[in-house]
C-alpha cells in the first residue's frame, strides 16, 4: 500500500514570494491534514478536510495561507506572501475517517524563508 | 481545551537500559491517546494508541504505554533500548483534533 506522498520535499524561498506544497494521501482516506512542525516543537493542525469540505481551520492563518482538496483527493498548501516565521515543516496526514483513527503521515517538505 | 505536556525535551539513556518517557493530557472526556515517533528527516510513525479498554497498551518495537485516568498520563515504556531507537517522541491526545506535545529527544548512548 502506496503512503501519503508530498511534493517537494525541500524549499526554499524568500520573504514575500508566494509557495505551494502538495500532498496525495492514502487511497480511500476520507481525512486529510495538514500540519505545521516548527523545529523543537511539535506538529500543529492548520486544517482538516473530510473528503473535500473543510471541516477545522481555526489554526490556519487565513490572510496568507490557503489549502484546497479538490475532487476529495489530492491537496494543495499555499502560503502567500511567505514570512521569516512560516519557515518549518509542513506535514500532511490521511485517514480513513474523523473518527479516532490512526493518521498516516508523509515525509513533509521542509520550508526555509530567507 | 485539550493539551499535550512532555515535561522532558531530552533523555539519553545506554543501550539496553530501560526507558520511559512522560505524557500528561488535558482533555474533556475520555481521551484518544498516542505515540509517535519522528526519525531525522522522516514523517511520523505511529507507536500505539489507547481508545478503551486495557490500560496496558502494546504497540510496534516492543513499546508499550499505560494510561493513568486518576495522573492524566500515558506514559511509554520500554524494557530495553536499542541504539536504532534514537529518535524524537510525540505524544498526542484527541480524535479530530489532535493535539501533539512538544515531542522528547531520545539520544541512546552505546
């Protein structure tokens, strides 16, 4: 069974410009996440979408960050414009369902804002 | 609302020394309980996972944790380390909204 891929898995980019992650979960998982991981902390829930509705965004700082799932499949992050403290790693989570069950997680892609 | 603590941010230990690393949960009813582990440049792993049911849960790589209703804990265990097992180590309470700690730093010394 394929696992959660995400693209790219490094960026880098500098204040001001605009950036784009991607993430295709599991087949057949109805949740999606998105996560910030800043270094020395641990994961935060930007938004969660079950299938393609957004059902939690109240972390994401919506004036600059946006996500989309269209279809209920593959998702988008963008940030735009970037900030020195949008630099972290951004993880993308599936699972089958809201419901308590286990969240497969990709690789992220690591963001540096110059 | 609900809160994860990992009072410690990093241990180090001897190989085949045992290990148990602390959680602490704030959460409104019964929680859904977890433990991942993060190796460098790597996504999360799942460890294991308390729903109900036995308080002694068993999980991959010989861990296992225990959760403590009357402490607000679910602290992971394991009897011996091994060196492969340096790594950081999350815990995290909620079903949909997780909610993770701040993560502990797992260094084993040969």
């Amino acid at each position: 069974e394929a696992g959660v891929a995400q693209s790219p898995r490094y960026k880098i980019i500098e204040k001001r410009q605009s950036v784009a992650f991607w993430c295709n979960p599991i087949s057949g998982h109805a949740t999606l996440y998105w996560y910030q991981q800043i270094l020395g902390q641990g994961p935060k829930l930007l938004i969660q979408f079950q299938n393609n509705g957004v059902v939690d965004d109240s972390q994401l700082p919506k004036d600059r960050f946006s996500a989309e799932r269209l279809k209920g499949v593959d998702s988008t992050l963008k940030i735009q414009p970037a900030k020195l403290e949008d630099s972290a790693v951004y993880l993308c989570a599936s699972s089958l369902d809201r419901a308590g069950n286990e969240q497969f997680f990709g690789p992220g892609t690591r963001l540096t804002v110059l | 609302a609900q809160s994860v603590t990992q009072p410690d941010i990093h241990i180090t230990v001897s190989e085949g020394a045992s290990l148990e690393l602390r959680c602490n949960y704030s959460y409104g009813a019964t929680p859904y309980l977890f433990w991942y582990v993060q190796s460098p440049g790597q996504g999360l792993q799942l460890l294991l996972k308390y729903f109900s049911g036995d308080t002694l849960v068993q999980g991959i790589k010989g861990f296992e944790a225990e959760f403590k209703r009357s402490q607000s804990s679910f602290n992971l265990r394991k009897p011996s380390v091994h060196w492969s097992d340096a790594a950081e180590y999350f815990c995290a309470v909620g079903a949909r909204d997780m909610r993770f700690g701040a993560g502990t730093r797992l260094t084993v010394k040969p």
